[in-house]
C-alpha cells in the first residue's frame, strides 16, 4: 500500500467550490460523468464491455467454464467475479497478488450483481451434483479517473447483459458443447451508484481527485424494481446516519437514470429480462 | 457550564465531561463546545482544566523526562534506545561521551554495546522525530550495577508518591539506590541481590495495588517482615 | 421439498428460532485484559460467536517505509480459525477475510487519534474461535474495547450489530441460521455519541421502506451494544475507582 497523501489545498478547495453546488470538472453534485458502453468487443469472451465513466475505462469479460458445482448447492452454476488492476490505469497500481482494494472491489461487485439475481444460476446446472457452469466475470481496469466500483459493475452487468452461453449435451457422465449458443438466463438490470462525502457533501460518481480528498465513500445497488440489493460503505471517514438515508435516495433517482443508458445504448428489450 | 462527572470518576473514550467554557487538559478533547475523554481513566477537574488521569496507556517522551533506555542498535555516532515507547529514544555520542567520537577510528559499540541499559533525560521531542536524549548531567549514564525492572508506566505517579513520599520510604526502609524512570522502567541497586530482589518485589505490590488507601504504610510493613 | 419440512426460523407470535424476539439481542459478553503479551486485548462471546482481539502499538512500523509520516497506520486482521465454521476452512486469508479486514479497519480508525501517533503502526489482530453469525460486528465492538485497553485515544467507542430480513421481517442481530436462510444481512458500526455511522454493507434484497427501518433498528442495537462495552470497561477497571489519593 503506498502512502496516501491527502493534497489539503485541493481538498480545501473542492469544499468550498461545494457550498456553491459546483465541482471541480464543472459538475454539478448529484451530476453523473458521461457513460459510455461498448459491448462485443472481445470474440473469444461469451460476453464483453468496455465502459468508461468520464476518463475512467474498464473492460469485463465473461467466460463459461464446465466445472464442479459447491457441494451446499449442488444443483446450481457458480458466478466468480475477480477483479484486476492493470499497472498503466494508474502509477499507485503496482504488479503482483490484487490487493485488498482489488479484493475489495471485486467483492463489492460480486454482491450486487449475485442478490440481485441478475443471472438464474439455477438455470447452469449440467449434471445435477456433478457438473455445473461456472462463470467467470473478470474486470480489468484500465484507466483510473475515480469511481472504479460503479464502473465495474456497469462493465460486468453489461458484458452479462450481452452475453451467450454454450449450448451443452450431456452423454452420460459427460459435457459436449454443440457449439451452438443459448440466451443467458438474466432476471434483473441492478445498478450501482456510488457517493463520496467530503466535508459535509455528498459528491455523486467522484472523479480521481474527489477520491483522493474524500472522507468516506457509500455504494448502494439497487434492482429494476428499486429494492436495494448491496451496499458498501468504504475509507476511513464516517457518515451520521441521516446522510446515510439521503446518500440512498439520491442513488436510487441516479440509478434509473443509469438503468436507462445502460437499456438505451445495449439496445436492450426491456421485457425480455427476466422472462428466460 | 456544566460538568457531568464526579471527581475521580472512571470514564471512557467518548464519554462526554463538560460543556462550556473549559480548557482540555490531558486525554480530553473538545468538539462543539463539549468536553469529552479520549481514554479510559479517572475524570479531573483543578482550575477550570478537565483531565482523564489515564489507566492505561504507552509511554510518550516529553522534554526533562528521566528515562531508562536499551541499546537496540549503534549507528556511526549515536545510539537507539528502547525507551518503552512508540518511538525509540537516539542519544548522540556527543551526549553521552566527555570526547569527541570518530567513527573512522573506533567503534561506538566500544563505550556502548547493544543490550547495555542508559539513564538518561529527554532533551527535545516533537513526534515528527525521534526523541532526543542526553546522558551527560549528574547521575546520568551507563548502568553499571544494580536491576532494572519495567513497570507499568501508569503506576509511575504512585511509585513515586505524592511529593516523592513512596519511593523516599523505599529508599529510608532499604538505604538502596532507586531511581523511577517515567518510561516505567525501575533502577535498582542495593547492598544485595537478595535486598535488590526484595525492593522489586515490593515495588510489583505498589504496582498491583495502586488504587487502594494505605498503600505506603504497608509496603513498609512488608519491608520489614521480608527483611527481618 | 413439502411445505411441512420447511423449519420456520419465526413463530406465528413473533418469535425467533433461539427464542429471542425480532428486536432483541443475543447475550453478549465482553472481557478486556484477556491477554499478556499484547497492550491491548478483548475477548467476546456473543451468542455462540466467540472471538479474541489482541492490539499491539503503537508501536514502531515494520517495515519502517510503510511509516505514515503524519499518522499511525492501523491494519486489522481478521481470521478464522480453521475450526470455527462446520467445515474444515483453510487457515490461509481467503478474499472475505481481505475484505473484512478492511472494512473492520475502517470501521475502528474514525474513532481513533491517529493523528498523536505519527510514523507508528497500530496493528489489530482479531481471532474468530467459533463463528455463529455476525462476526464483524463481534470483532468491530470487542477490537474497539481492545483499542481502550492499550490506552489508545479514542472519540468514541465503536458498537456494531446487523439486521437481516428473515421469511420477510426484519430482525435485530443475526446469528448464522437466520444469515443462511434470511432474505437479506446489513451490518453498521456506529460511535453514538458522535452520531457516526463508519461501517454499512448490505446484501440481499429489501425495500427502500425496510431500509429506513433498518437504519432505524440497527442505532437501537448500536446503542445497547454499547451499554455493554461500557458496563465490561467498568467492571475491569472498577478497582481503579476507589481511591488514588496518596498519588
């Protein structure tokens, strides 16, 4: 871990350009940086996406692997989502074993897409007990201007949202893949938003350097029908408990507002998730 | 203004002391106008100061301290001392020796060897560095003989009594040398090992039982029993 | 599966499989001083979770370049042993395990004076015995009353519990049954009197109403968790108390 200086005259300045409503990137606080979403991109991957929020750029990639299911739910496929930092998406970033903000961030990750139910994992059973999908949901970041979570889980949600999966036969004990490709089994479209507090304020999608000077982040998913389905306090600051209860009700407007990019630009059918 | 606690009463981080207009003394902070403690310990107040007398706790150098110190490591010209705290003490050769030390021609290990115990004074200490000791004044220097034992460094107060009166008892009782290091380390040196061996052993009790009345009175009673 | 096998963790009365109601809390029990060799130590027993906290510092951090040169660094470390769960669990970290100690970190440095302890490391090990649900909280509430012990500056002490949504009603404090089976689980770490909320996950489903609810029951858990805390500090500290007059 390399050491966090915390840059005071930017953070100073950052406060008080607040009190005005205004940021630093010409934002407002509740404004969510622009979103792009490419999906596809990756052929060999059974799904892919390449998101950027603002500067920040993550790619996620899906792939189906037969395996062993978990022996308390032998009956169902296994969603693992990991998460790598590449060393160019930022000079903090160095080579070797994901730390614990690389841990920490596919975890986060992991929750809001698995409560949500976003994929019907009952659906991935191959041989009841014995063999089952595994699938492997890994995000890598490429370029970090702030807000890594938010946009690892629209990466990871959107590669899911536009991937296949494998048709397979099943000859006695064995897998064979037909090579044909099947829909995936999805059931939901959860979206995560993430607020920083700094100071007194509450910044929605923090860029790099609001990260760099803030107090304490909260993350909160929520499904289509606006249920929460994770949350994630993060850093060392705190929240009293009525900013809390206002962090979660700016992020459920924002996360209609990034539910209908994410339908718009996958040019998604919005009753067909769901009906599988 | 308003206090919210009894004189003496046990408080803990986070229990709030006063409101108003007071002055925070140790181990208390002030946040909107309000007193609170910042440690488990006895709640003061003397002249408008609010203070927690702290029960637990690490040793944190302030300047004119005495303190026993281990070598730990010899650097060209000085030494690093353990002193019990978060932060090592460093006594400079020119604080310890009479002469001027080349480092290109002896050895610091040769006047002070790792292990070897040091009384010493606290001279400056800020935090940002570490503290810096002198061993040059009356009294100071290399512990020769005698037994040295570690404390806990909240009984200090009471080892060393209100003006002294403990530690002037031990040392009447006893005729051995004692000096308290406020680090919490014990120096020792009697007529004896077994009078050496007595002292500590009395000195554990003070520590034990710091908190009740008539301390002082039985620690010489038990003085004179273990010494008949 | 037929309907009558379906064990209820809830009676129709409002009453949980271990017998408490939906708002109460299990028997909780802390000690401090339980250790020699650290500065600081707490041991927890809160319902059959049992979990030993040992703080060390500060002290000079190791390696010396991973010093903060403005604050004490704090790192928590939050272990199983490998058998504190049904099944055998590995003794090395697992990324649950990376990720509660963050979050456990997180949760306890608000509270703490990093700030008086430059260039040291505060180091705080925490040693799950046997896990039955809510072993951050635990861990968060017994390690805040290790912090007391090694004299470490504080604001606040730092209680915790977690509500889950249990067959559809939200309850206080879950143990590892109703974790399983809930609907949902939401820990939150909070120094009451200085009305800071420094730890809040959640996973599972719930409504925006039952968040609030949540929010509201878990400061009632905090609150009474930290009656506790309080009550275990005066009862080990309570010899100090009678008299320190000749000092």
């Amino acid at each position: 871990m390399s050491q966090r200086i915390v840059p005071t005259v930017k953070r100073r300045q950052i406060i008080e350009l607040s009190e005005s409503g205004r940021r630093m990137d010409g934002r407002t606080l509740t404004d969510y940086r622009e979103v792009t979403i490419q999906t596809g991109l990756v052929e060999k991957a059974e799904g892919s996406a390449l998101v950027s929020i603002g500067g920040t750029k993550v790619i996620a990639g899906i792939k189906f692997e037969v395996g062993d299911p978990f022996p308390d739910i032998p009956n169902e496929g296994v969603m693992q989502v990991g998460a790598e930092f590449v060393p160019f998406a930022s000079p903090e970033f160095e080579p070797g074993k994901p730390d614990e903000v690389a841990v920490e961030l596919a975890r986060v990750v992991d929750r809001g897409l698995r409560e949500s139910k976003v994929l019907d994992t009952t659906k991935l059973c191959l041989i009841p007990g014995k063999k089952v999908w595994i699938v492997h949901v890994d995000v890598y970041i490429l370029d970090h201007c702030g807000n890594l979570i938010d946009a690892a889980a629209l990466a990871a949600l959107s590669a899911m949202l536009t991937a296949s999966m494998p048709e397979a036969c099943i000859e006695g004990d064995t897998v064979k893949l037909t090579g044909k490709r099947l829909p995936m089994p999805l059931t939901d479209i959860p979206i995560n938003i993430t607020l920083a507090k700094i100071g007194n304020k509450l910044f929605v999608d923090p860029s790099f350097e609001e990260e760099e000077v803030l107090d304490c982040r909260l993350s909160v998913a929520f499904k289509q029908n606006g249920m929460l389905c994770a949350m994630q306090k993060g850093e060392s600051g705190y929240l009293t408990p009525e900013e809390v209860l206002r962090a979660v009700e700016i992020a459920k407007d924002k996360s209609q507002e990034i539910r209908k990019k994410v339908v718009e630009s996958l040019k998604l059918n919005c009753d067909k998730v769901g009906e599988y | 203004m308003t206090t919210f606690f009894e004189p003496r009463q046990l408080v803990s981080p986070g229990t709030l002391l006063a409101e108003g207009n007071y002055q925070s003394g140790f181990n208390v902070y002030r946040e909107g106008g309000k007193y609170y403690s910042s440690m488990v310990g006895l709640a003061d107040i003397r002249n408008n100061v609010i203070s927690v007398i702290p029960l637990r706790g690490c040793y944190i150098p302030q300047p004119g301290d005495v303190v026993i110190g281990k070598v730990v490591e010899c650097i060209s010209t000085a030494w690093m001392l353990d002193i019990r705290s978060p932060y090592q003490g460093v006594l400079f050769a020119s604080e310890f020796l009479s002469k001027p030390l080349n480092p290109l021609k002896e050895e610091a290990r040769r006047y002070l060897d790792i292990g070897e115990m040091v009384i010493a004074t606290v001279m400056a200490f800020d935090r940002t560095r570490n503290p810096s000791l002198t061993a040059r004044d009356h009294g100071l220097g290399k512990i020769h003989r005698g037994t040295v034992i570690d404390v806990d460094f909240t009984r200090v107060p009471r080892i060393i009594g209100k003006k002294g009166s403990m530690i002037t008892m031990l040392k009447k009782e006893t005729g051995a040398q004692i000096l308290v290091g406020q680090n919490g380390r014990v120096w020792i040196s009697g007529k004896s090992r077994d009078e050496e061996a007595i002292i500590a052993e009395a000195i554990r009790k003070i520590e034990a039982e710091a908190h009740t009345t008539g301390l002082t009175d039985r620690v010489r009673e038990f003085l004179v029993n273990k010494r008949r | 599966m037929s309907e009558s096998k379906i064990e209820r963790l809830i009676s129709e009365d409002g009453i949980r499989c271990d017998g408490r109601r939906l708002d109460e809390i299990r028997p909780i029990k802390f000690q401090l001083g339980v250790l020699k060799n650290t500065d600081g130590s707490a041991y927890v027993e809160w319902g059959r979770t049992k979990i030993l906290v040992g703080v060390m510092g500060p002290r000079e951090s190791h390696p010396k370049h991973l010093a903060l040169s403005d604050k004490a660094r704090v790192e928590a470390y939050y272990r199983m042993a490998s058998f504190s769960v049904e099944e055998w669990k590995s003794p090395a970290p697992s990324r649950r395990e990376v990720e509660l100690s963050k979050v456990i970190r997180e949760a306890l440095e608000p509270a703490i004076f990093v700030e008086f302890f430059p260039r040291t490391s505060i180091d705080i090990f925490i040693e799950v015995l046997q896990a039955d649900g809510s072993t951050r909280c635990a861990s968060i509430s017994a390690a805040s009353l290790a912090l007391v012990d090694a004299g470490i500056p504080m604001r606040d002490l730092v209680a915790s519990i977690a509500v889950g949504k249990v067959e559809g009603k939200l309850v206080l404090d879950v143990q590892d049954k109703e974790d399983k089976a809930g609907e949902s689980d939401m820990p939150m770490a909070y120094m009451p009197s200085k009305n800071a909320v420094t730890l809040l996950q959640m996973d599972g489903q719930i409504t925006h109403d039952e968040f609030l609810q949540s929010i509201e029951l878990l400061k009632k858990g905090c609150i009474e968790v930290y009656k506790k805390q309080k009550e275990a500090i005066e009862s080990h500290f309570k010899g100090a108390v009678s008299n320190e007059e000749e000092a």
